[in-house]
C-alpha cells in the first residue's frame, strides 16, 4: 500500500488537502473534456433534474451530497443563511479570494442578499455531482459574453468544490479570482 500514488490516497498524505485539490482537478479536468469545452465546442448544459444528481448508494458519500444539496439549494439559490450552521462547520475554510474563511465569514458575505420564502426545488443547472471520500465536486454550466463579439455569448464549465466534516461542509474552492 505504501507505493499507492497520492493522488487516489490523499488521506494518507502529509498535505491532504492539496493532495484533494490535485484529485478534484483531475475530475473536472475529465469532466471539462467530455463536456467539450474546447475550442470550436458544444455548448455546456445541466441535466434535466439536477437533484437527481445529489444521491449515492455509499451511505456516506450519499450524506455529503444531500449536505451540498442543501448548500446550493438553500443556502446559494434562496438565501436562507440562517441554516448555514446545519450545512457548514463553523471552521468552513474558504479558498475563494473574496470571501473570508469561517461560517461568519460566508454568512457575512452572503446574508445581505433577499431571502425566498420557500425553497423547494433547485433551479440551478447541473452538469454533474462527484463524491470522492470526503470531497463533493459540483460542475455548473456558465454563460458569458464573447469577448470577440459582446452581442453574442458562450458556455463554459464553473465548479465548487467542499470537503465533509462529519457531513457538514469545512472547506470549499472554486475558480474564482479577485
């Protein structure tokens, strides 16, 4: 066991969580590949019932995706950042350049935006839902305007990526810059 490569062990690293970012990359390094987002590339679109997504037979990667069910849905889609305690510990490490690290933080972040009074479906497209171990990855379709030709848009692929704590979020990344 001790010639494993890191990248399928990353618990067994001395730096995990970089060992869990490389591993989640190379996920959606594939992803990006099948979804074809390449030059000349076929638009990027979520699946009809995103929250179908979010199941899993392994009882315990089955929990971290119904925890970030929850986050995207209640916590990202309507705003309900008074459940935040239910879905992120209060440690939540945050590798997004412009939000600080701890629940606090993302509340603050967040919170201001208008709440929904209910929120019973996910409305957010999805590509795909990926558990490893203790890490979910969720790919999203964007839209943005060509730069070439600002009358015009294309897709492309975002993600977000958490890291379970006796299932609730403790670490998050995404692409995001400053």
């Amino acid at each position: 066991m001790a010639n494993e490569p890191v990248l399928l062990h990353p618990h067994k690293t001395k730096n995990a969580s970089l060992a869990r970012w490389n591993s989640g990359l190379l996920i959606i390094a594939a992803l990006v590949v099948v979804a074809g987002a390449a030059s000349g590339q076929e638009p990027v679109v979520g699946v009809a019932n995103p929250e179908s997504l979010f199941t899993d037979t392994n009882p315990k990667l089955n929990t971290n995706k119904q925890a970030t069910l929850h986050i995207m849905k209640d916590l990202l889609q309507c705003n309900h950042w008074n459940e935040a305690d239910k879905w992120l510990t209060t440690r939540y490490v945050q590798h997004n350049p412009n939000v600080r690290s701890g629940r606090e933080g993302v509340v603050k972040f967040f919170g201001t935006r208008p709440r929904t009074a209910t929120c019973d479906k996910l409305n957010t497209k999805i590509v795909a839902v990926l558990a490893d171990g203790d890490l979910v990855t969720v790919v999203i379709p964007r839209e943005l305007k060509d730069p070439k030709d600002p009358s015009k848009t294309y897709t492309t692929t975002w993600f977000d990526m958490w890291r379970f704590v006796n299932g609730k979020a403790d670490e998050h990344w995404d692409p995001a810059t400053k």
